[in-house]
C-alpha cells in the first residue's frame, strides 16, 4: 500500500463540491491521507469506513483556549474527534499551523501546553496511542538548511522547539514540516535550479561534509530537518512533510508555475516516494508526506500561484496527470 501518499484539502474556496463527491474522487485515487486545516464534519464524516486517514486541526486561534483551560482541550476532542472516531480514520491531530512564524510570542509560548493539554483530552479518551497530536511549521524554522548536513534550527527558537521535540518523542509523534522547492527556485531561478528542483536530470549538489551528491531539493531539503533533529538529539522523531506542491499558473510577473512544471514536480515526487529508495539520511523508506493541494482555494489572498496549487477541478476532472488515479495504475 502506498500508505506515505497524502493530499491537503484547503477550504479557503466558495465553489468546492460536496464532501461526498470529494470522498468518492479520493478513493479512485492511490491517495490514502487526508490533511484539513480544521475538523470541518461533513468531510470527516463523509470521509469515513473507507480506511483513509485523515489530519484534523486546531486553529490557530484556539491555542491560547486549549493552552489555560484543560476543560477546552477536552470539549474539542469531545466535538472534533469522539463523535466520528474510528469509522473516520483521524490518526493526527495538528494544534495550530506554522505558529513558530508568526511572531506572536505569547501563541508560540502557549503552543506546548496547547499540545499537552488535548493529548491529555486524548488520553483520558483512550485514544492517547491511536490518534498523535503535533503541529505544523515552515522551513522557516530552520536557519541553516544548506548543505543538507548542516541543518540547523533558528537558535531564536532555542527552548521552545527543544520542548516540542520532546514532546513529540515522548509521545510517539512525527514533526511535520512543510519543505516546498517551489520557493528555492523563485529565489534562485537558474534553469539547473529548475531542474534540481523537479527530479530532471542535473549535475545534483554536493554536500561537502558527508561526500553526499544531492539529485533533488526535495531530499536535500528533508535531509536538513533530519540533521536539524540530529543536531538537537532528536534523530528517532518521524518526519511528516505536511505540505509541498507546485503552482500550474501565476500572475505574468511570476516565476515558476506552469503545468508543465507542476505535472513534473509532483509527478516525478510521487515516483520517487514510490520508489522507497527515501533520501541520502534515511535510506529504504517513504517519507509520509502530504501534496499541495486537492483543490485550487479561489479565495486565497497574495499571488495568482497561490489559487493555482489543485491537482483536481472542482468538477472532480485532473487538471493534469501525475499518476494518481488507480486506473493508470
């Protein structure tokens, strides 16, 4: 099975089809996770006795609640999870999105305890070893990441990222990051950059410590979280890549999006995880890791790449094929 193919379903979008049209495209697919931003009901419920796992989240905004109140945590689980568990498959639980960026001290403060408080909720729901509980950051969080063995955390982030670590150590759970090529190349747009980029044919990059030679910037990109983890003692926590996609279309000032480039990113990604060839720093395994994205979310600020990320319509057709559909199999 190929377990470590998943696909996030953003809602920021006012023509997405019904949950039920969504959950019978998904099982035509090899695709077998499901991440929400949120704990939308229809969709998990619509979601479920079909063996797809599903990441729910808390949003942002609930933090500093889930953080000062155990009661909170517990309703949540109560409203979020109990209700639909285990006919819907939630098997992790993301408390806030790249929260670690967001310069909000008392938020990234109050993410542990955030944490802590609905794994209790879980806990005392019996549900402590079934579903995990995490959350979701950014490259950003690390301030080297070049080469690869290097890989290093902001020391800005110092306590608080030691803390999460051990929290998802002690817990069993993965630390989920969102790598994206796409952005290396927009701030380096050589045609070499492209190709390393997409899994073309390249001159690759060698990592100078380890007399590695990277052949795409997707392994070198997870292969500088896991030094960073290293680095920190925390090489056993499970990687997640939650979020990495290409846009097919932009703005005209753009760089980088178009179908042809996004049909060979995800799709020559796709075959490199199926390949379970992993990457330079662990070998022999698939890296669970999460497409951007199911749909285009047509109400999503910024630049036109950032409506432009689906690899479905929303009349449930590809808008290009990157070998998903269990047909071409």
């Amino acid at each position: 099975s190929q377990s470590f193919i998943g696909i996030n379903y953003g809602q920021v979008a006012d023509n997405l089809p019904p949950p039920s049209s969504t959950a019978k495209l998904l099982q035509s697919t090899s695709i077998q996770k499901v991440r929400l931003y949120g704990s939308d009901p229809a969709i998990i419920k619509a979601l479920a006795n079909n063996g797809i796992g599903i990441v729910i989240g808390t949003a942002n905004g609930d933090i500093p609640g889930l953080a000062s109140d155990p009661n909170f945590a517990k309703s949540w689980i109560n409203t979020n999870v109990l209700p639909f568990y285990p006919a819907s498959n939630i098997i992790l639980i993301t408390v806030g999105n790249e929260v670690m960026i967001s310069n909000d001290q008392n938020l990234m403060n109050k993410l542990l305890p955030a944490m802590q408080h609905v794994q209790n909720a879980l806990n005392d729901a019996s549900l402590g070893g079934k579903i995990k509980v995490s959350t979701v950051h950014p490259m950003g969080v690390l301030k080297q990441s070049e080469p690869p063995s290097s890989g290093s955390f902001d020391p800005s982030y110092g306590d608080l990222m030691k803390g999460l670590l051990e929290f998802n150590s002690a817990n069993g759970s993965p630390f989920a990051i969102n790598p994206y090529p796409y952005f290396a190349y927009r701030s380096d747009a050589r045609p070499e950059t492209l190709a390393f980029c997409l899994f073309q044919p390249n001159a690759g990059r060698m990592d100078g410590n380890t007399k590695i030679k990277y052949m795409n910037m997707f392994d070198a990109q997870v292969d500088a979280v896991y030094s960073a983890l290293n680095s920190m003692g925390f090489k056993n926590v499970e990687i997640v890549v939650a979020e990495t996609g290409w846009p097919y279309k932009g703005d005209d000032n753009e760089v980088g999006p178009s179908i042809e480039n996004a049909k060979a990113y995800n799709g020559n990604l796709i075959a490199h995880l199926r390949s379970m060839v992993g990457t330079p720093l662990m070998p022999g395994k698939s890296v669970d890791t999460y497409l951007f994205a199911l749909y285009d979310e047509d109400l999503k600020p910024g630049p036109g790449s950032e409506r432009s990320f689906g690899l479905f319509k929303t009349d449930l057709t590809m808008v290009y094929d990157v070998g998903l559909s269990k047909s071409s199999q």
